[in-house]
C-alpha cells in the first residue's frame, strides 16, 4: 500500500470523484479539513497516512457510505427480529435463541472472508448485514444473557453478579481492542477474522455443552399459567406468544392503567434514554474521524486509545456514581449531570487537534453515561412485577431502533460534510444531547411537582440516592463497554474490519488500475 501513489489511486477515477466531491458538500466558506491538512501534514506523513486532500475525502466518503448501508439493510431485520424473538424466548428455549446471534456473525465473517479472497461485488457486505440483522444481533444476545445471569442467583446477590459480568467484559474488551490494533499493523486483518469464526463457534459448543435447555420449563410454565386462569380469572398469563400478544407492549403505557404521574413518569424515562440512545450513535464515526487529519492514528493508536477509554470508562464512571450517591443526588438529578458532561464531551472532542486533548476527553466521556446505567431502575419503580418482562421487551427494542437509524443517519451525515466540515457530525449532536437533558429536567419537576392521585400507593420515583448496583428485581441491560466512545462494532463491522473497508477499496482500485 505505501508504494501507491495519489496520482496511481485516482487516474481512473477521476471523474467519478469530483462528481462525489462537488454534490456530497456545497462549498461556501474555506475548507476546514483543508486548513487542518497543511497544520498536520507532517504528522500524517510520519503516521505513513496520505495527505491528499481528494484522496482523504474520498477514502472517507465511501467508507462511511459503506457503513451506511450496511446499517440501512440490517436495521429492518434486527427491530423485528428483536421484537420476535423476545416474545417467543420462552417457547424457543433461552439457549437457542443465544445461539441464534452467534450464528448470524460466523454467517457475516464468513462473507467478509468470501468477499476479500475472491473480490466479490460491494452489495456482498450488505448481503452479510442484512443476514445478522435476521439473526438479531448482539441486542438478543444482551437480552437472554441478562435472563440467565438473573435466573441463576440469588436476590441478595444479584446485583454484584451483574457488577462483576460487567467488569470482566470491560477488561477482555480493553484487552482485545489494545491486541487488535498491533494486530492490524503486524499482519492486517484477514487473520482477524479467522479468529473471529473460530471463537463463535467455540462460543456456539460452549452454550450447546453447559447451558442447560430450558425448553420443557416453559412449557411446564405455560401449562400452568393455562390452568391457574381458569382457576383464577385476575390472574396474569405472563407467556402469550401469540400475535395479540404483540400489542400488550404498548399497553403498558396506556394511561387508563395507572396515574397520571406515574404514566408521564414512564413515558419521560423512555424519551429520554431513546433519544441519548439515538445521540450517542454519533461516535460511529470517531474511527473515521481518528483516522483523518489532525489526528492521522495507527491502529495501534486506535487500539491504544481504546483500552484507555474502556479502563477510565470503568473506573471513573464508578467512582462519580459513588461520590454523587454519597452527596444525595437522586437518579433523575445524576441523569441531568450526565448529560451535561455528555454535551461537553461531545464538543471537546469536535474542536480538538491534538492527541492529548482526545485523552483528556475521556474525562468528560467517563460520567456521560448514567442514563444507560439508571433506565431501568427508574422504570422499575414505576411497575408491578408482572409488567417488567413487556417493558423489558419495550426497552430492548428502543435501544435496537435507536441504534440502527442513528448509525444510518450519522454515517450519512459524516459521508456528507467530511470534506469541508468533518465535525459537524458531533457538533450536531452536542445540540441533539440537549433533547435527553430538557426531558430530564421535565422528568424532575414532574417527579417534584405533580400531585400524587392514588394515596395508597406511592407513586413517586424515589428522590433519595440509588447505588451503583441496579434493582435486583429487574434485571438491567449489561452495558455496552463501547458506547460512549467507538459503539458496538461499529453497527455490525468491527473496528478492525472499519480499518480494513478503506484499505480494501484503495486496493481494489489499485488492482484495477495495474491490470
């Protein structure tokens, strides 16, 4: 690859460039990408990156096209695949559905595997997408992982369990993504994805052998949810997995349920954490971003940088829970700080320019994240237990909408401003963040100020201070490791595979140039 030149990458080209170049963007004042090339280009050389500008531009432009679409044709199947299968986990049996996303991605590594060795057309990613999407990706998998870890301890012990699953995924991501980038630069990538199958196969023979199948437990359960309603005409089915069933997921927001309060409570908590959901999508890009000037990262930078934040994420984010718990700050205030710092973060890290400031941006990365955190244990205050499993679902499936039309969306906008206002992206959503933080301070007065109509039952989210540990009723989300700085993957392509899409492009047409 080094020995390729600009003039070598593009004289085929050409055309097709300035077409992308002049409709992506409308060049109205200097380029700022432009600028921050001629402050940097020494360090993009040393970084052994290109420094041309067409070059730059376009290399970015598809990329983020890439992941575009890729994203577009998995969005549909993974929100209705997730719906689907939440509501026949019982009937299918908690382990199938696990392995049914493992499968899914060796189907997807397999592809990309096809499509490098035997250079196939560019629809082959979206044709890998679109089948992981069918799959239900990691959204079902988070979703049965949270079952089992809640079926298999006890109430006393629940929370550190969870505490704990949380800590040893946080640690072999930081390892992983430190190894990837050295990785990348030794060897490349290809390997990466050899390695990737075998894992999930492992993964697949590791369930198959000591996850006990739960299937003739469900039905048992069904069975007797079928008798005790005749038995009892009050009492809830809590298995229905037929098509009506599908609906009781929105009821449990109808007001004609509950109070006033505790409706408004309810749909406040889910606006807010959809729309930080939907923000926090923004960082897709960062990878990109990175690999750009000022910056001009390695993938050992990258993978650097990444174990850094996964380290601070962790440790920071616990310790800012403690200290605001220990001052008596309640989760609705915790929520609005969060996202106070979510805002600055995003801003710092859309006027940064050199690598320090990326590292001090973790700072403010590390307490934005308290919304992801504090959900569902806000939610649970608000419900009877045998709501918990349909709002459980609900929430499974926001976080997967959100995810799916933010990548697009986000990708689509980078795609676009790249060439002359490569931060916009984050600098739309510092505005955007503003929208969870406004519904939080709606949240409190509500909270604060809203009569309470049925004086039996409190209905009021608790104003004093929650732990760090979550309800050990309700069994909460296990985080995303990356999703306040380099989310999930990237939407289905891995970090090392957002590295390799550039790479391969650039080699594609180089092959066709020298041909």
């Amino acid at each position: 690859m080094s020995a390729i030149t600009p003039s070598q990458l593009f004289s085929k080209h050409i055309d097709f460039l300035s077409y992308e170049i002049q409709n992506s963007t409308i060049v109205t004042l200097p380029s700022y990408l432009n600028k921050i090339n001629n402050k940097f280009s020494d360090k993009c050389a040393k970084s052994s990156i290109a420094v041309n500008r067409s070059a730059q531009a376009w290399a970015q432009q598809r990329s983020a096209d890439l992941f575009f679409w890729a994203n577009l044709w998995s969005c549909f199947p993974i929100i209705i695949m997730t719906y689907i299968l939440g509501f026949y986990t019982p009937k299918l049996g908690k382990r199938l559905v696990l392995i049914l996303p493992m499968i899914g991605t060796v189907c997807q590594l397999a592809i990309w595997l096809t499509i490098i060795y035997f250079h196939l057309s560019e629809y082959w990613w979206y044709i890998a997408a679109f089948i992981v999407g069918l799959s239900g990706s990691e959204n079902v998998r988070g979703f049965v992982l949270n079952l089992y870890i809640t079926e298999n301890t006890v109430e006393n012990e629940r929370s550190s369990h969870f505490v704990l699953f949380g800590a040893i995924s946080m640690i072999v991501s930081a390892i992983g993504t430190f190894a990837i980038g050295y990785y990348i630069a030794w060897k490349g990538f290809i390997d990466l994805y050899w390695i990737g199958s075998i894992l999930q196969l492992v993964s697949i023979i590791i369930v198959l052998c000591f996850f006990k199948s739960d299937k003739h437990q469900s039905k048992t359960l069904s069975m007797s949810n079928h008798l005790n309603s005749f038995s009892n005409s009050t009492d809830i089915q809590i298995s229905k997995t037929n098509c009506c069933s599908y609906s009781d997921v929105c009821k449990i927001l109808e007001f004609k349920n509950r109070s006033r309060k505790k409706s408004f409570s309810l749909l406040l908590i889910l606006l807010a954490y959809a729309s930080y959901g939907f923000t926090c999508t923004s960082l897709i890009v960062l990878l990109l971003y990175l690999l750009n000037a000022p910056f001009c990262w390695s993938s050992e930078h990258i993978g650097n940088y990444s174990a850094i934040a996964l380290i601070s994420l962790g440790i920071l984010s616990l310790l800012g829970m403690k200290i605001l718990t220990k001052i008596g700050a309640c989760d609705i205030i915790i929520c609005i700080i969060s996202h106070i710092f979510f805002c600055i973060a995003l801003l710092w890290l859309a006027f940064a320019q050199y690598d320090w400031q990326m590292y001090v941006g973790l700072i403010f990365s590390s307490f934005s994240g308290y919304q992801n955190l504090l959900t569902l244990p806000m939610i649970s205050k608000w419900l009877q237990p045998y709501e918990r499993t349909n709002m459980f679902t609900l929430v499974t499936e926001i976080n997967a909408i959100m995810k799916v039309i933010g990548c697009c969306f986000f990708n689509w906008i980078y795609a676009r401003t790249v060439i002359n206002y490569k931060n916009f992206t984050f600098l739309l959503a510092a505005v955007l963040s503003m929208i969870p933080l406004s519904i939080n301070i709606c949240l409190w007065f509500v909270s604060r100020w809203m009569p309470n109509e049925n004086s039996e039952q409190c209905e009021k989210i608790d104003l004093i201070s929650t732990e760090v540990s979550v309800s050990t009723d309700w069994p909460p989300q296990i985080g995303d490791a990356n999703s306040l700085l380099i989310p999930q993957q990237l939407s289905k392509l891995s970090r090392s595979n957002s590295l390799a899409s550039i790479d391969y492009e650039i080699k594609e047409i180089y092959c066709a140039d020298t041909r």
